[in-house]
C-alpha cells in the first residue's frame, strides 16, 4: 500500500495549520505542516496536563519543531531528523514546518477530534 504525501486526505486544515492523514491498519500516518509561529499549546487545553498524549514517530521534511515534554525537558528536531514523542508533550515552530508522521490510528483519532473541537470553539 502506497500513497503520494500530497495525495492523503486533509482531515484538519486552519490557520495554515494542516494535517492530512489516513489509517492503514492500526497506524495512521500523517502529513503534518505548521507556519512560523504556530504553537500547538493552546489547542492542546483540556487534554491531560494540557499535552499531547498521543505518541507519534516521524521524520522532519522542513524547518524544525520545538518539543516539551510533561517533565520540561525540551529538545529542537531539524529537517532530516527522526524523532519518537512519548505521550505527554506539545510543540512549536519558529519557521515553516512539514514532518511525515507515524501514531496509533486511535489516538491519534481522539487528538483530531480534540482539535477540531478547539478550532470550532
């Protein structure tokens, strides 16, 4: 099973921030892209401790993305990097960001449906 990045269905798109994705069996793999600036901190309200809980492993294509986890370590991951976030972290972006991402389909379905709702709100 294959699919070009840009051909995967856009399941979240705002503010510049987009994030298309499909479930292939248990996993969902996912075309994420912020703009400068975007910090995903806000959005992740409500959820425990205010972070993300889904993990994700992935590579960076673009730029780089700041990442905190729960116990405030933090760490910069840069174009041409693989990374794996445990659950309990968010992110934010001082340029244009793209990152090809691998999480659970189900969690990562409950974090889509988190955003959207912040994004209605």
């Amino acid at each position: 099973m294959k699919k070009a990045k840009n051909e995967l269905p856009t399941r979240l798109e705002a503010g510049g921030v987009c994030f298309q994705g499909q479930d292939w069996g248990d996993i969902n793999v996912s075309r994420v892209r912020f703009p400068a600036g975007a910090d995903a901190t806000p959005l992740l309200e409500g959820l425990p401790n205010n972070l993300c809980q889904c993990p994700h492993w992935g590579t960076v294509v673009k730029g780089s993305i700041h990442v905190t986890y729960a116990d405030g370590t933090e760490e910069t991951v840069n174009a041409g990097e693989v990374y794996y976030w445990p659950p309990g972290h968010t992110v934010r972006v001082d340029e244009d960001y793209e990152a090809i991402e691998f999480s659970p389909s189900d969690q990562m379905g409950e974090l889509m449906k988190h955003l959207e709702a912040k994004l209605k709100g």
